[in-house]
C-alpha cells in the first residue's frame, strides 16, 4: 500500500529502490515530495534526474554507484521506465542494458535512493527485468482511487491542510473539479486559503471560488425539468441565457445528458458496477455515480419523451428564425408524462 510506504519514509524507513507505476500523477509528485522531504540534504544538493526515454539506464546505475558528497545519501530519480511495459522495440530511441540493470538490482548501494518511475498503465509481468524490480525494490502502484476513496481523502486533506470540510461541499467539489487529485489538490488549497484555517468549508464555499462546467447545469437543469419543478428549471435556463449560454448548445447538453441517463439505466440493469459503466461509457465516473444515486431517476420511456422534444427542438433552432431562447423555453413549460 503506497500510503504505508509514505509512512515507512517519514519514519526514516527508507529502501535503496523504488518503482512507482501507475497514472494517477498525484502519487507520482507526492512521493517525489516525501523523498525530497525525508533527505533534504539529498534533495538540495546530491538530486539527480533522468529521462529514461534520453538516457539510458546504465547512466542511473553510474550515478547510483558514486559515492555522495555532501550528504549521507544521494537522490536519484528515473523517470519514464520505458522498458517495464509492452512496446515495440523499433520505436525506441534508446537502448537499455537490462541485464546490468537486474544485476545492480540484486545488491543496490546503501548510500543511494533512486525512484524509477514508470506513469503506464499496466506494466508487461512477463520481462524478466519487471520480474527482478518486484522481487528485489519496492514497487508502488498509482492507481485512481475509487469514488468513495477520493472522498474520504478530500476530507483527510482538508484536515491537513488544517481545515474541514462538510460532506455536501466534497460532493460539490468532485462533480466541478472531477477526480484528478493533482487538480483537486490545488483546489483544496484554495478553499482552505479563503476560508481560513480551522474555519469549515461549506457549499457556498465551493460554489463561489470553484468554476461550474456546462455540464453541471444541464444536470440541475434535467434533474429540474424531469422532477417536474418547472419554475426550477426555467430559473436555471435563464440564468444560462444571462449568462450568453446558446440555446442550442444548452439542447445539445440536455439531450447529451439523457443519452447519458438512458444508457447507463440499461447498463444497471445488466448488472453493470459504477466503474464498469464508467469505462464502458468512456464519461467520468463521479457523472456515473451522481446518476446511479439519483432516486428520482425517470423510467426509460419518459426520457425517450423528452429525448424526442429536444430532438424537435433541435431541429426548430436550426432552422426557425426569430426569438431562439423562446423555443427551448417551451419544452421546459411542458411537463414529462408521468
């Protein structure tokens, strides 16, 4: 586990060798962080790096081997560990000797750390060198965390950053700022920064300093016009307008997001898990989670209803002249069948 890991540093715990992989970048920087800050005096005057996509690994393994000079250890970080994944060998710009490597591997010295970092997906378990890496480093993985996990851990940063925030503002946040930590990091930051330290972030908070996408108000708008809340809905499409939303960008999200709402009730049926319909849909999974959660989620023949309007809409705001926002408007006056 990379956060036991992180511990194991802080206390001094620290291995000759690590591999990191994975595509959350936040855990990329974040352990680059925690080494700089268990070795500050590695990390402001023995700290080297290399692009293994330049340089090949035998210059990691040189440097590894110097004795240090002003410090105890030294810090050496790798980046882009090619040779770990699946590639085609004729692309490659730089050819690796590998079976130093897994040699050096056996017995690293002491008086160096050096990070590998290899920001891929999926690493080929069949290599020989992938193989010596898990047998003799440490090896880190950066995945995404799921949905629940990056909630509880907005709460943990609030609380580092010696803050706190309420439930419904970390849902807020998620669903503006989506579930890239690197991002959601910066925007901590920020909320703390205005609300003060020790103070509770809220969801005014996040509404007033966090941008809301086009996206966000087609959900309130449908979740509004589905509901039968008219005078919701047509409050917010005015909004919209005033702020010179297009109408026929704005039917383009709405009927966007009944598709969305079609396919992923049909998925949900087949049995489908939140991330399983995530990836099938290829559309971020916060928008997957805040659907399946939506009791008040219309049957399909309802939204087929409301697909059809705005299919009809479409079509009059393309090629009507005149008063476009007033036909937008009309659909949103006529209630869904129950």
């Amino acid at each position: 586990m990379i956060t036991e890991q992180w511990r194991n540093i802080a206390a001094g715990k620290i291995a000759p060798v690590y591999l990191l992989s994975g595509t959350e970048m936040y855990f990329f920087d974040e352990t680059v962080r925690r080494l700089k800050e268990a070795l500050p005096d590695a990390a402001s005057s023995e700290l080297t790096i290399f692009d293994l996509d330049e340089t090949p690994v035998e210059a990691v393994i040189e440097e590894a081997d110097t004795i240090p000079f002003f410090s105890e250890r030294k810090l050496i970080i790798a980046k882009n560990a090619n040779f770990l994944k699946a590639a085609d060998k004729s692309k490659e710009k730089v050819v690796h000797d590998l079976d130093r490597l897994a040699n050096w591997l056996e017995q690293p010295p002491e008086s160096a750390v050096t990070l590998f970092l290899a920001p891929y997906e999926k690493l080929d378990a069949r290599k020989k060198i992938v193989k010596q890496f898990k047998k003799q480093a440490v090896c880190l993985e950066a995945e995404p965390l799921k949905t629940h996990d990056i909630e509880t851990w907005v709460k943990q940063e609030a609380s580092r950053q010696g803050s706190r925030i309420t439930d419904g503002a970390v849902r807020t946040l998620i669903s503006r700022a989506g579930e890239d930590m690197l991002k959601l990091g910066v925007e901590m930051e920020k909320l703390v920064l205005y609300a003060g330290e020790g103070r509770e972030i809220d969801e005014e908070t996040v509404n007033l300093l966090i941008a809301k996408t086009p996206e966000d108000d087609a959900f309130k708008l449908l979740d509004a016009y589905i509901g039968g809340r008219t005078g919701e809905a047509l409050s917010i499409y005015r909004d919209l307008l005033r702020n010179r939303e297009e109408p026929i960008r704005l039917n383009a999200l709405l009927a966007n997001q009944v598709r969305l709402l079609i396919q992923v009730g049909a998925l949900k049926r087949k049995g489908y898990q939140q991330h399983q319909i995530a990836k099938q849909l290829k559309v971020h999974p916060y928008r997957v989670k805040l659907i399946m959660e939506n009791r008040r989620l219309a049957d399909e023949a309802q939204l087929l209803e409301v697909l059809s309007r705005l299919a009809e809409a479409d079509l009059r705001l393309k090629t009507v002249s005149g008063n476009r926002e007033r036909v937008l408007e009309l659909v949103l006056l006529h209630p869904v069948s129950g």
